[in-house]
C-alpha cells in the first residue's frame, strides 16, 4: 500500500511531526501498559521499583484501573496496542 500525504507550510509542521510520530506513540503507550502491567500479573510496585518492591493490593487495582482506561480511551479512537 502507498499513501501520500501531503503539508503545506510550516503552520502544518505539527501535524507533520504528528503523522510521523504515530508509531512513536504506540510504542510509548505499550511501554506504558507493560509498566502496569508488572504490578498487575507480577505485584511489582511502582512506587518502590527500583527498590523491587511488592504491590499492595490498592496498587494493584489502581494499575488495573489505569490499564483499563488506557484500552477505553484507544478503543473510542479506535486504536489498539496490539
């Protein structure tokens, strides 16, 4: 497939730069989603990582409740990260 797409000036610099980077997001957004996901499978703390800590069960579920509205808010822009 081939797609050109085409910015005129440089007051679409940013929409330039925000066209380039989309998969710069994706990858910053599944880092992200891996973080917490360490404290959701694997109880590791995020506010103790480096010390290697264990997540308490509210960490826990804030981890959880984060990684689901990560999904929510990709899926109402119909995005995933997989």
């Amino acid at each position: 497939m081939k797609v050109t797409i085409e910015f005129d000036g440089s007051e679409d610099e940013d929409d330039f730069r925000v066209a380039l980077d989309g998969g710069k997001w994706k990858n910053a957004m599944w880092e992200l989603d891996q973080l917490l996901r360490k404290t959701t499978k694997h109880q590791v703390s995020l506010i103790s990582l480096s010390l290697g800590a264990f997540a308490s069960e509210q960490e826990i579920a804030v981890a959880e409740s984060i990684r689901e509205s990560i999904r929510d808010i990709l899926s109402d822009y119909n995005l995933n990260l997989e």
